[in-house]
C-alpha cells in the first residue's frame, strides 16, 4: 500500500472551548490536488495550521507522508511547503533576501540556496524583481514568491490557505495555472483552502467542510451527480409571498436579503411553480447543478458571497496599512 501525502483521522481541535474541528478525517492521494471549501469560521486555516506542526490538535491523528506531524514536527515540516492565508513576507527585504532567509531557517546549504533561489523566482516569473523590495510588489506578485518560498526547500507537499484572495480574477487565474504545471511537473501534492467555489472544479477530490464537520467528499463531478440539483432563486414581492412559497416548498432555503431557492422537484416541477407564483416574485432565475448547488444542498447555505472581492481587498489592504 502506498503511503498517502496526507492522512488526517478524527482530527479535533477547541479554541477555549469552542469547536473549531471536529472529528475531522481525510486522505490525500500522492500528486493529486485536493481542495478544501468551506465558507469563513469553517475550520480550513485550523486544520491547516495543525497539518503545518504550528497547532497542536485535542485530539486525532495527523500525517503528512507517513510521519506523525505531532511526534516528529522537524522531519514533517521537511516535507511540506505553506502558503499561509496571511502575507508573511518581509516587507523590508528583496524578494532574494526573504527566500535566502527561509533557506537558512531549512538549513539549506549556501550553494544549493543560491541555485533554488534563482529557480524558484524562474518559476514564477519574479528574476527580474530578484533585488526589489518586497514592499514595491503587487498583491499577485507577494503571492507569487510566497509559493516561491513554500518550494525552496523540495518539499512534496504543498498547503496553501486561501492562496488568491484579494487578488483580480487575472492574476487568481495565473496562480492556478502555476500550481497546476507544478503538479505536473513535479509530482507535487496540492491542498488548497478556499471560499471560491469556482476555484475547485479542477481539483481532483473536493471536501467541503463547515463548521468544522466535514460534509462530504469527492471529486467535482462526483458531488455534482449525487447532491447537485437545480434551484429557483426567487425575490418574492412581498413577505405574504414568502411565507406562502416557505409553507408549500419546506425544503425552500432562505438566502437571506429576501432571496429564497427553491429546489427542483422533478420535471414539470418549474412550470408548476411558476404558475403559482410566477406574477408575485420581482425576480427569478434558475441554477443548473453546479458545485454552488452540491453546496446549498449539503450545508444549507450559500458560499457565494457577492461582497467578498470587496471584502477581501479591503481586509488585504487593511492588513498591508497594519504591517506598516
Ligand atoms: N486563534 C484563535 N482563537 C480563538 N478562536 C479561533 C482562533 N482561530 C480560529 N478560531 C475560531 O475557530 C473557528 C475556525 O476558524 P478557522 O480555522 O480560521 O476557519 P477558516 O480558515 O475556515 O475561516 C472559527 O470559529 C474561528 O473564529
Ligand atoms: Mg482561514
């Protein structure tokens, strides 16, 4: 039996008495990219920092490569490379000097780090920007050489915690084509965390977790044909409206800002309900399955959050103002 890059079984883990994983297991398959997705709070970033030795668990087992990430943090943390949700770049230093840094940490020898370095920032199209200051770099590039940093040392698993918020869809597209041709090419094993439902359709496995359970697991296409099922989304007009579709259709979930959905019942099912409700709603459309929907059915709730970008960049550009 091959040994998986990541073993995690009945993981728990409490912040003063809260629940923040519980019960939580998974198996990540050599050189397979595996997305975790959950909405904020669900738990993504604590499973993460336990897999990465900085986070010891209440409780469970975790491995990375075969090794007992609590019992032997030193060797796991050889055989990992992270991306923390978090920029944790120097600001002050050049690109150079925050890889040469992490090198030292790795007890990397002298003419090795030198060698990697200039590799790493190859891969990511950083030699030019080789002695800028870190402070000058836009947030794709900081992203950039942080996943530059993650590999310095060959590990053959890579974490990375929300890699592309706050970024524009172009440069989020750019990181995802960089860690796919490193998986290729390198036989890299991929955990990604994220709350872009749109980032996972590519992934080999996808485990949604939320509020520290996971709900379920498997590859995009798996989860589409075993929950994904169509939804009406509807703006009723007024709340008479809404309690009368609440009432009729128990399984409605409500959206919040006055948007329910609805979930298809079979066919002729969208037509009967238009013919009930259709004048009274001031706006309706349907969703096909997609995993937004596997979502929905699963946790009750809608991932996708219109804010966020918003959100996002302004927490992103909160945080640089901190650091400051
Ligand atoms: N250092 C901490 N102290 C107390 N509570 C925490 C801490 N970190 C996370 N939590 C709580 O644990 C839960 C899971 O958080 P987290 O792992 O950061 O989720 P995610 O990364 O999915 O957003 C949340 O309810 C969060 O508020
Ligand atoms: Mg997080």
């Amino acid at each position: 039996m091959t040994i998986p890059s990541v073993f995690v079984d009945n993981l728990s883990h409490s912040y003063a008495g809260k629940l923040a994983l519980d019960k939580v297991s998974l198996t990540i398959a050599r050189g397979s990219s595996f997305a975790l997705l959950g909405p904020n709070g669900a738990g993504k970033t604590t499973l993460i920092s336990i897999l990465c030795t900085l986070r010891k668990a209440d409780s469970g087992t975790a491995e990375v490569d075969g090794i007992d990430v609590r019992r032997s943090p030193t060797a796991a943390r050889k055989r990992i490379g992270v991306v923390f949700q978090d920029s944790s770049l120097d600001d002050r230093l050049s690109a150079y000097e925050n890889l040469n840094f992490h090198g030292l940490v790795y007890g990397m020898p002298a003419r090795d780090r030198r060698q990697r370095i200039g590799e790493m920032l190859a891969l990511v199209e950083l030699e030019d920007w080789r002695d800028a200051i870190v402070r000058s770099f836009s947030g794709g590039m900081r992203r950039r050489l942080e996943i530059a940093r993650a590999l310095l040392h060959n590990p053959a698993i890579l974490f990375l915690d929300e890699p592309t918020v706050g970024l524009d869809a172009q440069t989020r597209e750019r990181i995802w084509q960089y860690l796919d041709q490193l998986r290729r090419e390198r036989e890299l094993t991929v955990l990604t965390t994220t709350h872009y439902i749109e980032e996972v359709e590519t992934a080999d496995q996808v485990c949604i977790i939320n509020n520290g359970v996971i709900v379920n697991q498997g590859s995009p296409a798996e989860l589409k044909l075993a929950h994904g099922r169509s939804w009406i989304h509807v703006v009723p007009r007024d709340d008479t409206v809404r309690t009368a579709i609440l009432a009729r259709f128990p399984e409605t979930r409500d959206l919040g800002s006055n948007r329910l959905a609805v979930p298809v019942a079979g066919d002729g099912f969208v037509d009967q309900f238009l013919a009930s409700f259709g004048s009274q709603l001031s706006e309706m459309r349907l969703e096909q399955p997609s995993l937004e929907s596997v979502f929905l059915a699963l946790t009750g709730t809608e991932l996708r959050d219109r804010a966020a970008g918003r959100r996002d960049a302004e927490q992103a550009a909160g945080r640089r103002a901190g650091r400051r």
